[in-house]
C-alpha cells in the first residue's frame, strides 16, 4: 500500500513539473504537427542568430519542436520547404523580401523550368533589414561607381543576393558588366570575402559576423554611402528592388550613433508556403505575437519583430498573407481595410503571373527560345513585366 501510494506520489510530482514547466506542450493543439522547421540564412548570418533567440519561444508556447536549418541558398531553403510542407513535420521560412520577390515571380534561377512562380505566403514579419556594401577602409573605394573594375562576388543559386547585388551595382551606375565576378556557393563566404582579400567589396548585413570581423581587421571597415537625395541613383536602384527604401543605420561592424551610414532597408519576416496548414501558421503568428516579451532582447534585430509589426507595415511586403495569419489578427482586432486591399491585391497580382507563366512559352517559341533554353530567362522577365506593366499596382511591374 506504501509502496502504491508513494508511486502516485512520484507520478503526481511528474505531471505538475512537466505541466508547469512544459508550458503548452501537454495542451498543444492535436492538429499541429510534431516538428516544425524553421530555413533559414547560413549559420554565420544575421537570420539565423535571430531565429535562434525566438525559435525557443515559439517551441513553448506552441509545443511543436521547433528545429532550426541552415541553407546556403534560396534554391536549398525552397526546395525544403516544400517537401516538409505537409504530414507530422511543417516548414516555414525566415527570408528577405527579396528572396520571396523573387520566387513568387519566377525571377533569376525560379525563372527555371522546375520552378515557376511560387506560391509564398507572408506570416509574420519582421525585421527591418538593414543593407549597404562594405569595403576595406583602406581600399580607396568611395562611392559605388569606384566599384568598376573591381572584384565583387556573385552566389550560385541564390538569386536573392544577385538581386540586390545587381541593385547595389546600379546605384553607381555600373552593371556585371562592369566589375570582375568572383563565384561563392555561400552567402557567409561571400560576405567574408572582403575580410579575405579575396573581393574589393560585397553587399552586407551590418550586424552580421562578417561585417563585426572586417571592422575588427586590421584593414577596416568603409560602408559606402547611398544618399538618400540621390534621386537618379535610387532610381536605378528601384529598377531591381523597388520595395526598399533609403535608411539611417547606427549599429553593426564600423557603425554607431556617432557614425551613422546612410544605406538601404527592407523587411526579413516568417513566410512559407500557401499549402502550409492554416492551423500551423495561426498558432506561429500567436506565439510571435504574444511571445515578444521573451524574446525580443535575445538578438539586437529581434527588437524589430514588434507585436505591431506585421499589419501596421502590410504594404511594405511584396507577398500576400497566409490565411493562418489573418485570422489571428482579425481575432485580436489588428486586420483592417487598407491590409484587406492589400491582400486583394497581393493575390491579383499572383494570379497575373500565373497566367504569364503559362502563356511565355507559347509566345517564346515564336521568336526560336525553348523554355529554359538559351534566351529564356531574359524573354521571361520582359514578357512578364510587360503583362504587369497594365496593373495599377504598386510593385507589379519593376
């Protein structure tokens, strides 16, 4: 009898500490899956070290285990999260908005054939992501167009970085053309490429380990400047990447208040795919939102996942919202007329592509491309511009 009540005892003691302490992982929701995966940046990025204050949190409150996985390229994390998409694992990203731009219009390496345009979802973002290209202070590089002739990198299946690359280059007025490429299979390597000696300069994130290790060399650090009265400049620049924006940066490697850089800004937020279970999604974007508190001092860049952020930015990100998403924030009162536009919108331009999509290869053929053949990631980009070129909506056609 001792015996049998001194097991309950035990047995009452494990249930209280694993209830309590477990947080919502006994009364986790039946329809969620076991696992969910966050992709991310490589491990040496600004991305991942930010995921990894939050993904704890998001492990608590919702009681998925959450795992964190490195990619190396846009092409890696896509092509990941689509397989896990679906059964007792989930998937969703932590990306640019250039890399889900560049998905969801089949540009750069989604224009090929196996890809096409996807179908990215915004759920909940997101830092603002603060950008320029650095260079060695002693490099005698001052302003973009003294990039000409110089060693620039360019990333194998990564056509976020291209995009933004190509955008930096057109701030000087320069193109691939104009600089000497330098092949990287990583985005971390290529940022420290600089530091190496290997590149003259680089597109960076200015809280990244590379940017903290070049300012610490015994070289230094230079950010070029990107005024932002620059018209002409920024014009070019919109060309590629019309959904940044100029910003004034004070932290990172070479940077504080006191020396401040004038650089560019667009959004890393949580995304993934439209077949990703809306039950999965509204239980993320809860415990983001009602999570904030503990998680907002892990990284410096976490501080910009406010519980606000989200809708009251809705026209900052160039996708639409997961349904899983918009129910919590009907739910807490934060949806609203100008984000419901902006979702119609997002969603009409989506089904734009689509359709142009299917119609490139007939009209390609035409003119003698094959469809990812020789010609066609050009003709693809012009023919869809194009089509988009007759919406009267914002970013639909740059």
């Amino acid at each position: 009898m001792k015996k049998s009540v001194s097991i309950l005892i035990i047995l009452t003691f494990v249930f209280a500490l694993v209830f309590f302490c477990g947080g919502n992982v006994l009364a986790k929701n039946p329809k969620l899956p076991n696992m969910l995966r966050i992709w991310t940046h490589g491990s040496g990025t600004t991305g991942y070290y930010s995921a990894m204050g939050m993904g704890p949190v998001i492990q608590e409150r919702t009681g998925m285990l959450v795992r964190l996985v490195p990619a190396e390229s846009d092409v890696a994390r896509f092509m990941g999260a689509k397989q896990l998409a679906k059964g007792s694992q989930s998937s969703v990203l932590l990306l640019t908005d250039a890399s889900t731009w560049t998905a969801s219009r089949a540009a750069l390496d989604f224009a090929a054939p196996q890809w096409g345009p996807q179908k990215v979802r915004l759920i909940y973002g997101g830092t603002g992501l603060h950008m320029g290209v650095m260079t060695r202070a002693d490099s005698g590089i001052k302003v973009m167009s003294d990039l000409k002739g110089k060693r620039w990198p360019r990333l194998l299946g990564y056509p976020a970085v291209d995009l933004f690359h190509n955008a930096f280059l057109a701030f000087g007025g320069l193109t691939n053309d104009d600089v000497k490429l330098v092949t990287y299979s990583s985005w971390s390597d290529a940022m420290r490429s600089v530091l190496r000696g290997e590149c003259d300069a680089t597109g960076t994130t200015f809280t990244t380990a590379a940017a903290v290790e070049t300012a610490a060399g015994p070289h230094g650090i230079y950010h070029i400047p990107m005024p932002p009265d620059d018209k002409k400049a920024w014009d070019r620049f919109h060309e590629y990447m019309p959904f940044a924006h100029p910003h004034l940066n004070t932290r990172g490697g070479g940077l504080s208040p006191e020396n401040p850089h004038h650089g560019m800004s667009y959004r890393e937020p949580y995304s993934g795919y439209a077949h990703v279970p809306d039950e999965v999604v509204y239980a993320f974007a809860k415990a983001a939102y009602e999570g904030y508190d503990d998680f907002k001092d892990k990284h410096s860049d976490l501080v910009d996942f406010s519980p606000d952020c989200t809708v009251e930015h809705i026209t900052e990100y160039p996708i639409p919202m997961h349904p899983g998403s918009i129910k919590f924030f009907k739910e807490i009162g934060k949806w609203n007329d100008k984000a419901q536009k902006w979702q119609e919108e997002r969603l009409l331009l989506e089904e734009e592509i689509e359709k142009a999509w299917l119609e490139a290869p007939f009209a390609a053929e035409k003119v003698g491309i094959n469809l990812g053949g020789k010609g066609w990631v050009d003709f693809w980009e012009k023919f869809r511009n194009e089509r988009l070129s007759k919406l009267d909506l914002k970013y639909a056609y740059k």
